[in-house]
C-alpha cells in the first residue's frame, strides 16, 4: 500500500517553478531518501505534501487521503520534523514533550514512558528552557517529540544536522527500528551516507524536478570502473553509456550501469594496464547525475 502519493506536483513563485511535475510514491513501511542539492525544491516538495503550501498543479495523497482536503486527518497520523527548529523559549524540554505526548492520545502512562526513553535515548537535559539549548540539543528535542506521537508517517528535513556521532548513531538505530515497527519514514537529506545507510529507495531532485528515483542496492546502482593505462580507450567508455567522473592523463575513474557483455570488451583494450570493479558510493552516483550528466549521455 502507497502511504504516500505524489502526483505531477508544481508550484511557481513569481512564475518560475520552484517543482515542475513532481511525481513519487512511497510504500507502507519504507523509508524513502530526498536528495538534492541547495534550491532544487525539495522543502517545496514536503511543504506541499504537508499542506503548508498549495500546489499550482498536481495533488498529494498521504494514507490514499487529499492533502488539502483532510489535513487535519492526515496530521493526526504524521509527524513533520523540520531543518529549521523554532520553539517557544520559556518552555522546558520537559512541558514540550509532554504537550506533544498529550495532543497524541496517550495513555498517561504512555506518555511518561515515551518521555523518559527518549530523554535517556537523546541524553537530554529535559530542565532546561529552550532559550538555553544549543543547535544539537534543540534537534534531539524535536526528533524526540516527532518520535514520541508514535506516527504512522515521520517526514524528515535534514534530521541529523547539528547532531554529534554518537547521537546520530542512535537516532539512526532508532529509526531502523521504528521502520521494523511499521512506520514510513520520508527522509530529506543533505548527507548521501546517511540516505545510502538508511533508504531503501531514494528520489533525487534537480531544479525542480525529479531525475530519477532508485532502490538503494548495489545491483541498480551500478558500478565504479577505474582504469589505469597509457592509452584509455575513453570514446569506447562513453560508446557504452560510461560516465567519467575523474580523468588525469593514465587513470579514470567511470561509472557505469550497463552490462557487463559490453564492458569486458572495453576492458580488454591494450590501452589498459589494470581496472578495478568497485561498488559506487551514493556519492558517485550524485555527482554522476548531477555534474556530469552531460558527459554521460555523449
Ligand atoms: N517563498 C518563496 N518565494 C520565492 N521563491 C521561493 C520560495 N520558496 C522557495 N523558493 C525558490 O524555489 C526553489 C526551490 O526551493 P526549496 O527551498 O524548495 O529548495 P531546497 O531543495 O529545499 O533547498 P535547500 O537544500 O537549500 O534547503 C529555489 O529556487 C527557491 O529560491
């Protein structure tokens, strides 16, 4: 079952698109990874999908509801952890969380036991007004009130930013086992180890719109070719459908989702010394979508 469905969503601002035809669905228990660089649409994206915004065309459905007509519906099953934390600077950690807890129907004993796992999870200082607490505390307190609702759906914008190892670590591991709980989890990230690590299908985005969506295994991820050698046989590289993500004068460093029939040939050329088959960081594969997209399709 979809949670999520996105249908050709745009939205203009001064009659430039901000998303062109933005489509993707997620399924029910998976966590589905956003990437993009700076101003491709991804904050657009979820702010329509959460109904912050309205879409010039297109429509959401979150839980096979419309996002417009039954928000309200939509957010009592969803929680929307922004990059941006804002809280009111009087409150404690404490009166936030339990505010939080009480708008999500638990029990009074619920309450408090989310509360108290997640303070010790975060290893937070739960006294402490907001107006005290650095970057990171302020993001481990609003990734505990994300999580302590028990959501169905948890969209997530850039979650680990300002967050040390060690509590990326264990907010990582929280995940993995909300996801085995059943949540779907919507993750918008900067950080491609971090989305690499937990995805199991990601987005990526491009000037509004998206350019491809692919399941985070190696299979389709394809693969790193470096070639070393006096002579490389590059234009036989790109005949294949190669990507060049580094060249010097005797070594290249290529990604490629072919075939193999079509790559040992190109292999075999005596312009090569040595090559090497690796599996491609989601690194490469960013850079290959997004600078040498070019170079890829020649
Ligand atoms: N309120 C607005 N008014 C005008 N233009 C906007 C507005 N909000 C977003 N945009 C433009 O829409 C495009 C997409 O912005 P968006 O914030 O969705 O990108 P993003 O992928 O979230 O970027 P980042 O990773 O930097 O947060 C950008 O060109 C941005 O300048």
């Amino acid at each position: 079952m979809d949670v999520i469905e996105v249908h050709e969503i745009s939205k203009y601002y001064h009659h430039q698109p901000a998303i062109k035809n933005v489509s993707f669905h997620v399924e029910k228990g998976e966590v589905f990874g956003f990437i993009g660089p700076n101003g491709a649409g991804k904050s657009t994206t979820i702010k329509t999908m959460i109904d912050f915004i309205k879409p010039d065309e297109g429509n959401v459905q979150i839980f096979g509801l419309d996002s417009q007509r039954n928000a309200k519906a939509i957010r009592e099953k969803t929680s929307y952890v922004s990059s941006d934390v804002r809280f009111y600077p009087n409150l404690t950690s404490l009166d936030l969380m339990r505010v939080v807890a009480k708008s999500a129907h638990l029990t009074k004993q619920e309450q408090n036991q989310k509360i108290t796992y997640y303070i010790e999870l975060f290893a937070m200082d739960a006294t402490k007004k907001m107006h005290q607490l650095s970057l990171g505390n302020k993001k481990k307190l609003a990734l505990a009130c994300g999580l302590l609702t028990q959501p169905q759906l948890l969209i997530l914008d850039e979650p680990t930013n300002g967050l040390d190892p060690l509590m990326q670590h264990r907010f990582y591991e929280e995940l993995t086992r909300q996801k085995q709980q059943g949540m779907t989890i919507f993750l918008s990230s900067h950080d491609l180890t971090e989305v690499q690590r937990q995805a199991d299908r990601a987005a990526f985005i491009k000037e509004g719109k998206i350019v491809t969506i692919e399941h985070m295994n190696q299979e389709t991820v394809g693969q790193i070719i470096s070639v070393t050698g006096p002579s490389l046989p590059m234009a036989a590289f790109k005949r294949i459908g190669a990507t060049v993500l580094k060249q010097e004068k005797q070594t290249a460093r290529l990604w490629y989702g072919g075939t193999r029939q079509l790559l040992f040939p190109v292999l075999e050329d005596e312009g090569i010394d040595h090559f090497m088959i690796t599996d491609p960081e989601l690194e490469d594969r960013f850079l290959t979508l997004y600078e040498h997209k070019e170079e890829g399709k020649s």
